[in-house]
C-alpha cells in the first residue's frame, strides 16, 4: 500500500484476470504520456537522450585505443631501436609496429574438430565434444598467460614525436637562409570577371536574382532567370609564397675489410632514425649515401645497407666527394646539410687524417648545421680517428662525435647527435 499526496491510502496496481472482462482506464501516467507523446514526435525521452551517439563513442574509444598503443611504443621503443624490428616494416608514410600484450576481444567460431551433435545414449564419465586422448596436439594445460602480439600502422611522423619525447630530443632550430619558396594559390575571394571554368554558380544566381526582382520581372509562378554579364561572379585567388626549409642528410659509411655485418646493421639502424627525426622538422628533405674505402662512391640506398666490399681505408675520399655534392646541388645559403659519417676509426695514414681535417675546416664545416661522426668499435678496427677529430675540431661545436660500442649504444648516439637541435 502507498500513500497519496492527501494521506489516503492507494491500492497498488492489480493484473486484471480473464473473467473479470476489459478493465476501463482514465489514463496512462503523466510520465508514461510524456514518453509516448515524445516517441511520436520522432524524439527520445530524457533518460535516452542522456547517452552519447554511437559515433562519438567509437571516437572516444578509437582515441583511448590510441593512447594505449602509444604508451605501448614508448614502452618498447629502445628495444625497437636496439633490435632494428621497424626498419624492415617501414612502408611509404607508416611504421608497422608489433605491439605485445594487447588483446583485441574478437568472436571465435567452432570448426569441424570441435565436435558437433550426436546422439544415443552415453555414458557416465564420456568427453563431451570430442576425444580427451586426442587433446589440441599443443601439449598439457598451463596456468601462464600467452603474448598477445597485435600489429598497428604508425605514421612515421608519429613515430619521430614519440622518439623526440622519450629521448628528449629538442626541436631543430633550421639556419633561416633558404631562399626557396613554395608557391601555392587560395581561393578567397570573389570578382566581377574571371574564366567561365570559375565561375561561382551560387553566386551568379543570387545576383540575377537580385537584379530581376528588383527590375520587377521576376515572376514568382514562373520563376526563369538568364543571368547577364553585369551578374556574374568568379571565384578570385592569391598567391601565397612560403619559405622552403629545405634539408639533406649525406651518409658516408666506411665499408673496409674491418668494417662487419654487425656494425654495418648498426649503421642501418642509427640512419633509419635519425632520417625519421629529420623528416618531422622538414617539408623538403634529401637523402644521399656514400660509402668507401680506399675511394669513395655515391651509391644507392640498397647499395649502402648491403654492400660487402672490403680493402683499406682513405676517409678523405669521403669527405672530398662529399664537398663536391654540397658545390654542384646544394648551396648553403638555401639548404640545411647534415652530413653524418660512420666509421671503426681505421684510416690508411697520418697524413690522410690531416687531409681529412683540412677538408672539414675548409669545405664542409661552413656549409653545414652539424656535422656527425659516429665510431662503431669493431675488433679490427684501431678507433684511432675520433681521437684526432677532439685533437684537432675539439672546439668547433659543429663537430658532434659519437662512439657506439654495440646496439644498445645506439640510443645513447641518436641523443649525442641531436640532441642540440641544430
């Protein structure tokens, strides 16, 4: 029993029964009225309405997935450095990424071998759905969960921002003196004359419009409009012109007897990375690869990562085709040059290192925003050449050196060489 606005007492609702015939009612309740009356008009009750469409809650839910695979990658991303896993997932503008420990909940459906129907009478103790002897030929149950490996496309500009973040990389100060200029026309306005393939439809009716009521001919039951010349309207342009900053990253690697596989992969690695920084902070970025021994060469980049040559040492030859590039493609005053050279720290002679400084201070250093030297230590190698870039350039901060003893050195050489921003 409830109680009434007055004190009396209602009697709680009661189902009617068949015998008692149809049962005469005065009306719904006010709020069931309202939720009915608001069905009608094609609207949903309060309650409803409350809860977010189903768009916005797979955004939020696409959003929040994101999140969780970009924690994953800043959890993983020095073993992913070290180990060299996204070099070879690298595609045209995506990373694919294998990220563990992520399960997507899907629908599984039976096959054949899980059994079926049957019939007839068993017995007590039988396997229901198949043969316990048979099992899944994966061994016996365990209590250890197994690694979800879920795979996720990352762009790579994405990737650069989660690498500048976990290393604490700065933002590249680029030297300000390009003179190349992007042009690029936007439609702001509107003009009176223009080609007929601009001409603003909408508008070119509008003022024909205008111009027939106004002149009284506009006849609203036959409404026929033929737009003059003085109603017409195109759509105008202007021209914007926006500095360039263009880049070129030159990587010279020393491909000699002493020079392995193991630190011909580390090379591999430290470039994919550092070229991934680069291109987040430039529109327009080259890459040229040089490799040498005794002489050097422009090569390919396959040619550059796979090459197995071997012979002695000169790293002059390097540093003289190299100054070449920068003389006949890229002037100074309108790029900004990253010239990054790796190495076990072999040459062939004294007076070939003095060369190799006097090219550096002359024809390279002015031209440049850093220049990077990286020694990976190999057995054969002396790892004499970054003692003598500090004795001679110890100095010039345009100099960066960098020695990397193994992979997992490499994290430690991305932040040595960018870690100034220039």
């Amino acid at each position: 029993m409830g109680t009434g606005s007055m004190g009396q007492a209602v009697p709680p609702a009661r189902r009617v029964l068949p015998h008692e015939g149809p049962r005469q009612f005065e009306g719904p309740p006010a709020s069931i009225g309202a939720e009915r009356d608001s069905t009608r008009q094609g609207r949903y009750p309060a309650s409803r309405q409350a809860k977010p469409p189903m768009s916005l809650k797979i955004d939020q839910d696409h959003s929040r997935f994101r999140r969780i695979v970009r924690g994953k990658i800043r959890e993983n991303l020095r073993r992913y450095i070290s180990q060299g896993e996204l070099v070879g997932r690298q595609g045209k503008d995506l990373v694919s990424i294998p990220i563990p420990q992520i399960d997507i909940p899907h629908f599984t459906f039976g096959g054949k071998e899980q059994g079926g129907v049957g019939q007839g009478e068993g017995e007590v103790g039988d396997a229901v759905g198949g043969d316990p002897e048979e099992g899944d030929g994966k061994g016996k149950a365990g209590k250890d969960p197994a690694d979800h490996t879920l795979e996720v496309d990352v762009t790579l500009d994405e990737l650069a921002d989660i690498l500048g973040e976990e290393l604490e990389l700065p933002a590249i100060e680029n030297k300000g003196k390009s003179r190349v200029v992007s042009a690029k026309d936007r439609y702001t306005g509107i003009r009176r004359v223009g080609p007929e393939s601009l001409r603003h439809f909408k508008r070119t009716y509008k003022e024909a419009l205008k111009r027939a009521i106004a002149s009284g001919t506009y006849d609203a039951s036959h409404p026929r409009l033929v737009p003059q010349t003085e109603d017409k309207r195109y759509r105008s342009w202007k021209t914007d012109y926006e500095p360039v900053a263009n880049a070129v990253i030159i990587y010279m690697m020393d491909v000699s007897g002493s020079m392995g596989d193991e630190q011909k992969e580390i090379v591999r690695i430290e470039t994919f990375w550092i070229d991934t920084w680069l291109r987040r902070h430039y529109q327009g970025i080259e890459s040229r690869f040089i490799i040498h021994d005794a002489t050097a060469r422009e090569v390919e980049r396959d040619t550059f990562f796979r090459t197995r040559e071997s012979g002695g040492t000169m790293i002059s030859s390097a540093y003289r085709l190299t100054a070449e590039l920068l003389d006949r493609s890229y002037p100074a005053e309108e790029w900004n040059v990253y010239p990054f050279h790796f190495s076990d720290g072999d040459n062939w002679s004294t007076d070939d290192t003095l060369t190799c400084i006097d090219l550096l201070q002359t024809s390279i250093l002015p031209r440049v925003n850093m220049f990077g030297y990286g020694q990976v230590e190999s057995p054969y190698g002396s790892g004499q050449f970054i003692k003598d870039l500090h004795e001679h350039l110890g100095t010039d901060d345009r100099v960066i050196t960098s020695e990397v003893k193994d992979r997992d050195g490499i994290v430690r050489s991305i932040q040595d060489f960018l870690g100034k921003g220039r």
